[in-house]
C-alpha cells in the first residue's frame, strides 16, 4: 500500500464520479489533511480515503472484491478505533478481516436536478461572517463535527459557508457545508436543545442552499442513516429525494459510540 501526496491523486478523482454518495470523499481528495492510500499508484483496485483528525477517524474505502490479500495487509495495519463507509460489495471482505462492532446503511438523498431554491426569506436566519468563527464554535462546541472536514469554525467560514438561525440574539440553530464538489454540496443541521422543534433546522438549511446554488451552482445532499428521521424529513422537506445508490453503502464502526453518539450518522 502506498500513500499519495495532493499531487498525486488526479488517477483516484478520475474513479470517483461527481455524485452525491462521493461528495466528501471528493472533498477530502482536494485536502492536504486527508490521507490517500492505494494498492497500485497508476491503476489502483483498492484504495482508502481517509480523515485522521476525528475520533474515530474516518475511512472512506473503495475497491474491487477480488482483492483478498490487499485488503487483509490494509485492515491488519488499521488497529485503532475507526469509522468506514464503504459499498455493500465490500461489506464481506471487511468483516472478515476487520472487527465491526455495528453496521448502518447509509440514506443518501440530494436535490433533483431541476430543483430550485425556495424563494420566501426567512428574516431570523441569516449566512454567518468568518468574524462569527468564535460564535458558532462556543454555541456548538458539541456537534463540532459540523466543521469536521475544514479543522475548524474559522477555516469552515472562510471556505465554505454557514447558515444561522437567531431567536432574542442567541444562535439557536445552523446548517454547515459539510463538503462540497463542483456540483453538490453535502449539509449539515444541528439545532440546540432549547430551540428544537421549531423547524429551524429546515430554514436555516434552505437559506445555506439557495446561497449555494446562486453562487456556485451546487445542488443540496444529505448523508444520514434510516434510523435519523428528524435529518431524513428535514432533507425531504428541503425538496431532495434518495438517490439511486442510497442505502448501497455501509457505514461501519469497531468503536462503541455512546451518549449523544449512539445513532451516530455518518
């Protein structure tokens, strides 16, 4: 197995189309922070993209079925807790060489393609300034996860974008760019105990996604799990719908979340 340096990935982004189920791993492939791996460097059969700064870290993996001992040096050398999606044609080669201690498929949803931006404003929610970093960090310092792939509030607001909903000066609820490629950009929602219920969440996702669209003409997706209903009728109530390939990737874990990570959603 070999590492590839940001320079070297172009054959890797050439094997991953431009969909929603690829978003961020397309993402991570334009990051200096993310590790790639592969068997071969020009013809790759298996490779890994992964994220190493979250606990878990996270893998995203992709290969042919075929490729046993490829795959049985690369799980041998991943000992530490770690998270996984990978395709259901996967799933065998992993739990035979891997301890998975739980098993989710992931819902993958995304705007069709004549979708368009609700046009009603919302005057309560509004997209946050990079000034506003400290902000959004203090009022989620729990669901930092929101900002997981930028390293941090200041970096996610500098190159991607956050919506954020306002009751009596308090920031009560946002919605992130998780990721985003050339035509889709991944969200995330989070609402803060006291202000849940109020559809918030939804407001604050449609505005992040107009602004997306107008701007750079990303269309919204969504990453969840079956059992999240609330994020599932949130994207359905955003106009998105699954995707073709939803549910034919797992997301995989050999460390036992707890408390507010038991239902993670990957």
């Amino acid at each position: 197995m070999r590492r590839l340096p940001p320079q070297k990935r172009d054959t890797v982004r050439s094997m991953l189309a431009d969909t929603p189920e690829n978003c961020s791993a397309l993402f991570l492939l334009d990051s200096p922070s993310s590790v790639v791996v592969v068997d071969h460097e020009h013809t790759p059969k298996f490779f890994s993209i992964s994220y190493p700064h979250t606990f878990p870290p996270l893998y995203f993996l992709y290969g042919e079925t075929d490729q046993l001992i490829i795959s049985k040096r690369f799980f041998k050398l991943l000992k530490e807790p770690a998270d996984l999606v990978v395709p259901h044609s996967l799933f065998p080669v992993v739990n035979r060489y891997w301890p998975v201690r739980f098993a989710l498929p992931v819902l993958f949803m995304a705007a069709p393609q004549d979708w368009r931006p609700a046009s009603a404003p919302n005057f309560r929610v509004r997209l946050l300034h990079p000034e506003e970093a400290g902000l959004l960090e203090k009022a989620f310092a729990a669901e930092d996860w929101l900002w997981d792939f930028f390293g941090s509030p200041a970096r996610l607001l500098t190159k991607g974008q956050a919506a954020a909903a306002f009751i009596d000066g308090e920031l009560a609820s946002v919605a992130t760019t998780l990721a985003y490629t050339r035509r889709y950009c991944e969200l995330g929602v989070a609402t803060r105990p006291a202000y849940q219920g109020r559809g918030l969440a939804l407001e604050c996702a449609r505005l992040l996604s107009r602004a997306q669209f107008e701007e750079f003409d990303r269309l919204p997706c969504w990453r969840t799990h079956t059992g999240n209903i609330g994020s599932w009728k949130t994207a359905l109530r955003l106009g998105l719908v699954e995707t073709p390939l939803s549910e034919q990737f797992v997301f995989l874990s050999n460390y036992e979340h707890v408390g507010a990570l038991a239902g993670v959603a990957p």
